[in-house]
C-alpha cells in the first residue's frame, strides 16, 4: 500500500495529531481535567487495506469515502495526556464509529481513494457505493515522544451488513512508528485488516 499526499496524513491518524495537540496544549493548564487530562476533540478518518489481495478490501472509519476526499470525516472524544518528560500521550475510545467497505478490482487502498477523490470532481460521476457498512468501536493510543517521533497504534472492531443481506465481522488495526513525519517500514507490516461472515 502506497502512502500519497493525502494518505501521509491518514495512516494510523498520526500525522494529524500535531495540529490537535497544538490547539489544546495552549490552554493545557485551565483545562485539565482533575484526572490529569485535556478532554478534546479528535479527527477520524482511519484506512485501513489488505494490499491488493483476494479479495481487495479498503475499511474507512469515520465516513463514506465521499466524506473522506475533502477531510477526515468523523470525530471522537480523546483525552490527552501531559507527561513530566514533555511527551504527550492521547487515548480514544469511543463506540459506534461508522465503518464503510468497499471491494475493488486492483490497487492498494490510497490508490483507490486517490482515484475515487479526483472522480469527484465531474459532476456526472456516480457516487461509489460500499459493499457494507455498519459501526465499529474505535481505540487509539498515540504517544508523542518528541517533535520528530510519535508511536502509533489504532483498532476497530465491529460489524457490517452488505447489500446482499450478508453479516461480517471487522477488525482492523495499525501498530507503527513516525520518524519526521513518515511512517516507519510498509504498511504491509503494521496494518491488518480480517473480515469475517458471521451470517446469511
């Protein structure tokens, strides 16, 4: 799975974490919590692929993949933590995130959604309809260790209903690294995705 320019910023939401901790570090000490935490807002819009294999899937959490061209659809609430060393530490764990399957034909999942996104701009393209859609619960645990390295991990786990009447089960993970803003190794290697049928 290649990472494009809009994907950089989507891969395990890392990368869209810096504006988030910017905007509540500010204020940091009128809004703590008793418990030692900011409560704020975060952006969702996880990706989630199985790399070109049989059959082809892309997971998007947070929207439908017309929701996800412009911006990261979704949102949860996150607590974010200060650490006395400078790091900062935020936690997700939110229930009842849309979740939106597609199948295609070849291409990784940035791939795809470039292609969908770039589609969009004629009028006349017909809108891409999920295989399944349905909600997952949503964790995510990011710690930023430093201005140039932040470790990684968000899952789902949930269900979907396709258009044929057919139930699955969902879950999907990233686990990774970001040096200076680029993940760390292939995506191949940190992000997982299994479907399973659970009824006809």
């Amino acid at each position: 799975m290649r990472a494009s320019n809009r994907s950089k910023t989507t891969i395990g939401g890392a990368l869209a974490t810096a504006a988030l901790v910017g905007s509540v570090l500010g204020p940091a000490t009128a809004q703590a919590e008793p418990q030692g935490y900011i409560q704020d807002v975060f952006p969702v819009g996880y990706v989630y692929g199985t790399f070109d294999e049989d059959p082809n899937l892309t997971l998007i959490v947070g929207g439908t993949v017309e929701e996800y061209c412009p911006a990261d659809p979704g949102a949860a609430p996150v607590r974010v933590f200060l650490r006395n060393d400078g790091a900062v530490d935020l936690k997700v764990n939110d229930k009842d995130q849309p979740i939106y399957l597609y199948k295609q034909t070849v291409g990784d999942a940035f791939d795809w959604i470039d292609g969908v996104c770039s589609e969009l701009s004629d009028e006349d393209t017909d809108v891409v309809q999920p295989y399944a859609s349905g909600t997952a619960d949503l964790k995510v645990r990011i710690s930023i260790i430093s201005d140039d390295l932040v470790d990684v991990f968000n899952s789902v786990n949930g269900e979907l209903v396709a258009s044929d009447g057919a139930e699955y089960r969902v879950r999907a993970s990233a686990d990774l690294i970001v040096e200076n803003g680029v993940p760390v190794g292939n995506p191949a290697d940190f992000v997982s995705l299994k479907l399973t049928e659970i009824r006809r």
